[in-house]
C-alpha cells in the first residue's frame, strides 16, 4: 500500500478517479535515504482531494488536484527560503538565530557507555536548562558529548523524562516497533478521528473558497501545529493564534507558519483571559493544541470540555508519542522522533545522522490538517463534534513505512531559481518579504493566504465577523 492509498483508505468511501490526483516527479531531493519529498507529496495530495470533498459538499463539483515531490520537499525547509529584503533592495535568506545554530550543534546523537547512542533536545530555555540538570554539562558539544558518555542509553532517556525534559535513545525501526510505545502506535491508524460528542449536521453554505466560514483556534507552537492551522488558512479559514508573551518561540518558524493568520495575546492562567478563550471556542469550528496530555484539561479546555461547551467542534491535539502508550505523556521534537523510530540510525553511515529537514513535523503537520478536513466533512453529513490525533512518531513511521533508496550525496535540494519560482513577495510586519507560497495546486480554488503574515499578539482575541 502507498502512503497515498493509507490515506484514502481513513477517508474512505468511493476513492478519487485516476485523473483527479497528479503527483509529479521522485525523490531523491535532499542527500537521505528516505522519500521524505514524495512522502510529503502523498499527504498533500491527501490535503487536496480532503478539500474537493469540502468543495464538493460546497457546490456538487470536484476539483483537480496536482501535486510537485521537489516543491512538497521545499516545504519541509521553508524557514530556509523566508527571505528579508537588504539595504540594497535584493532579497536574501533571513539570518540565522545564533541560539538555533548552537541548539542544532548540541542536539545530536552522541555515544552512550553501553555501546548505543542518545540524543538530548536542548532547545527552549527551560527545557534545556532541565537536560543541563540531568547531564550536569556545559552547554557545549564537547560538555554534552562527554556527559551522556558516562550514562547507558536507557537510563539516560528514563532519567530525562523524569525530569521532564526531552529526548530519546537511537533506536532501530525493528526496535521501535518492538518496544511497546511502538507496538501501541502500529495498532492505531496514522490519523485517529474520534467522534466524541453528538450534534446537529452542519453543512457548508456557498462561498468561494471552501474552508470559507470555518473559524480555527490555534495554540500550538513550533513547528507541527502552525503548519496545520497554515494549511487550513490556505483554504479559506480564519484562523487565530493565541498564545502569551512568556511562552518561548522561536522566531524563525513564527515568522514562516504564521501567513494567512491572525496573532493574539491570552494568558490561560489568569480567570479573565482564560475566561475569553472559552468564549472564542464555543463560536469555533477547529481547536488546535500540541501541549502536554492533561495540561489543558485542567484548565478546562479538553477535548469533552469543549465538545460540550460547543457541540460540533473539532479537537486537533498534536503529540510526540501517541495517544497512549508508556511514553504518551512524554514532551518531544522533530529530532526526537527521527531517534527513535529508526530514521536516525538508518539515515547516517559511520553514525546516527539526523534528516537536515523537519519531516516528520511537516508530515504531522500536514496530516493534521487532514484529519481536520476529513472530520469537518463527516459533521457536514452526520453532526457530531470529533477529536483528531497525530504525532510526530506515528509520522516517522510513515516516513520509513514508505522504503528506503539508494543515498545520492549531490541532491542538495531546492536551486535558487527553483526557490525564487515558488516564491510569493508580501509587506509583513517584518517588512518586505519573499517565501514560499503554498504548494497545492487546485483547478477552481488555488490555495492562497488572504491575510498578511502577523507580529505575534498584533491582534485582538475577537472573531472578525463577531
């Protein structure tokens, strides 16, 4: 089965015609072993046909959908191709944060005394400073490297999820999928859709785009869950970021998913701000989250809670491990996943190498969005209010389930001029702009962001037609 027809298989029902779907070219793009391009590709084509049943549901016409395995890739690196305008006018990448850099220099796989290797995720302030405490290092290569030396793997990944922080111990795919977070994912589908509360059918009235009316709450923060609520903005939705001044971000990927969105402040801690938050989700359609399992259920913002509170919502919940398991209350990142699903290990030759891409946040991503379109499609027929599950691991897995091929060193990715056709130029709050635009190719609705790219917290926490 290709990744594709897993994905037409959770739609399910009569699948598209041949001629509806096209997915042009193949991977290699970037120097890896793995289809991560046509991959990606799949779940985007998967994104598309989601939206002609959207469309379909809109006006009783379908759409073509194209899809291109180099331009899909393109978008696993977009932070890259975020360009900011010169003194002298031309466009260049936007510098690098000095701190991703060094992040990217300490989060790597290192030997472990037991013969095996370990990585520690040492982005985010607070996260690394409980890794630092755990290790008991420097914040450097050579302190990190020498201190996960002096552990066994397998207690250094217990004793960092005792201290709530995040990381993983290298694992081959045929170990994960023996270890029991592994076996509990190969039993639950790629995207789990939970239908958790009942309710009126709410159909689509007519409109130009099909997303058009659909109100989504996003929470989430680097780098999954922008690219879910990016994704529904591309249709049509509106969608309102909320997140507080106090929550670390990383500014590049703020300032690549947030297009086509809305940006305000709420502190959930404090009654009144809480107090709004809940009533912009009961006149919402999409709630999205990615913290911790159980962090927002005890702010009273739980999937049931808010099906409650508003029947016919759909609860996005964006996760490292899975929704159960012995790791499923476990924190973790892109790299985190590609450690311990087997993509590390297998990627490098002399040692565990990680993808210089984020494939499996931009699959989870994707696949996100996905299950969101699917379940607005099943309200629209059968009412109800759902809960939809992916995460990073579960993405990992589909990334190796698709095979390997053979390491070709000179696929480097995107050209410059492959890069500056995708293109789309824009005046942001960051100033004049050039990134990439959205990759999806519909025959009626071309995929576009209609709102300019936001300061965070620029906005008010109102709905626009409220």
């Amino acid at each position: 089965m290709t990744g594709f027809d897993e994905l037409m298989a959770l739609r399910g029902g009569k699948p598209p015609d041949d001629a509806e779907v096209t997915v042009s070219g193949c991977d290699p793009v970037y120097p890896t072993v793995f289809k991560i391009g046509e991959t990606c590709a799949a779940v985007i084509a998967g994104i598309g046909v989601a939206v002609s049943d959207l469309w379909e549901l809109r006006t009783g016409r379908r759409q073509k959908v194209a899809v291109d395995v180099r331009h899909a890739a393109g978008t696993m690196r977009s932070a890259d191709f975020t360009w900011l305008q010169g003194t002298n006018g031309s466009f260049e990448p936007a510098p690098l944060d000095p701190r991703m850099v060094h992040m990217r220099s300490v989060t790597q796989p290192w030997p472990t005394k037991d013969g095996r290797w370990f990585l520690p995720h040492l982005n985010l302030p607070h996260l690394r400073e409980r890794v630092l405490g755990v290790l008991k290092c420097e914040d450097t290569p050579e302190g990190v490297r020498n201190a996960v030396a002096k552990w066994s793997a397998d207690d250094l990944e217990e004793a960092i999820a005792k201290a709530r922080a995040c990381g993983g111990t290298v694992r081959s795919n045929a170990q994960w999928l023996a270890h029991p977070q592994g076996r509990f994912l190969s039993a639950r589908p790629l995207v789990e859709i939970e239908k958790i509360g009942e309710g009126e059918p709410e159909p689509f009235r007519t409109g130009d785009r099909p997303l058009q009316g659909i109100r989504v709450l996003d929470l989430t923060r680097i780098l999954a869950g922008p690219v879910a609520a990016r994704t529904l903005a591309e249709h049509g939705a509106e969608v309102l970021m909320v997140t507080a001044p106090h929550l670390p971000q990383t500014p590049e990927h703020v300032r690549d998913t947030s297009h086509g969105k809305r940006s305000c402040f709420l502190d959930l801690t404090k009654p009144d701000q809480a107090a709004r938050l809940k009533s912009l989700a009961g006149n919402a359609d999409v709630f999205s989250q990615g913290y911790r399992p159980g962090a927002l259920s005890a702010l009273g913002f739980g999937p049931e809670q808010l099906a409650e509170l508003r029947p016919g919502l759909i609860y996005l919940s964006i996760s490292c491990f899975g929704s159960g398991g012995p790791f499923s209350d476990r924190a973790g990142w892109e790299q985190v996943a590609q450690t311990v699903t087997g993509i590390c290990r297998d990627n490098g030759r002399d040692r565990p190498t990680l993808i210089h891409a984020a494939a499996c946040d931009w699959t989870t991503g994707y696949l996100g969005a996905y299950g969101v379109l699917l379940a607005l499609a099943r309200r629209a027929r059968e009412g109800g209010s759902f809960h939809v599950r992916v995460s990073l691991c579960q993405a990992g897995m589909f990334i190796y389930r698709q095979g390997k091929i053979a390491l070709d060193p000179s696929a480097t990715g995107l050209t410059r001029e492959e890069i500056e056709a995708l293109q789309i130029s824009a005046q942001t709050t960051y100033g004049p702009m050039r990134f990439l635009k959205p990759v999806l190719k519909l025959s009626e609705t071309p995929a576009r962001w209609e709102r300019p790219t936001p300061k965070l917290g620029a906005n008010e926490p109102v709905w626009l037609d409220a």
